[in-house]
C-alpha cells in the first residue's frame, strides 16, 4: 500500500466507527458508544502519524496523547487532560 493509501484506511475505517458510535449512542449504548469513539479518534491521530512519519505503519498502541505526540499534533495541556480521561 502507498502512504496515501494507509491514511485513507486509517480515515474510512475511523468513519466507519463514528458512524457506529452515533448508533450506539442513540440506542442508550453509552459505555460502547464512547469505547467505539475513542478507536475512530485513535484511528485519526495513526492517519496523522502515518503522513507525518516515514513509516506507513504507526505504532500499536492505544495512547491517544503518545500517538499525538509522536505525529507531531500539536496538543495543549487541556487536550491531554481531556484525552487521558
């Protein structure tokens, strides 16, 4: 796979589990709904680190604030609460 194709699976599969969190939220899923929402923002963050790294594959972990870090996202000090919680 070329390094626009990686990100666009990381993108489209991140969709995919947005699309699911709202069903799961609708249906009063919450504690899933908010599990499935946080993989399609983990996804998000591996897209960036994907595009801003010479590797096509990030690392596999589940660290939201490492794997902003390593791709270079700019967060504050708010997001990382926000994010760690």
């Amino acid at each position: 796979m070329t390094k626009e194709e990686h990100i666009q699976y990381w993108l489209t599969t991140a969709q995919h589990n947005m699309e699911s969190a709202e069903g799961m939220l609708h249906s009063g899923h919450y504690d899933w709904s908010l599990f499935v929402g946080h993989l399609a923002l983990e996804k998000i963050l591996k897209a960036h680190w994907v595009k801003n790294n010479e590797w096509n594959v990030p690392p596999r972990i589940h660290d939201l604030v490492k794997i902003a870090e390593q791709a270079n996202v700019a967060l504050t000090n708010e997001d990382k609460l926000l994010l760690y919680e």
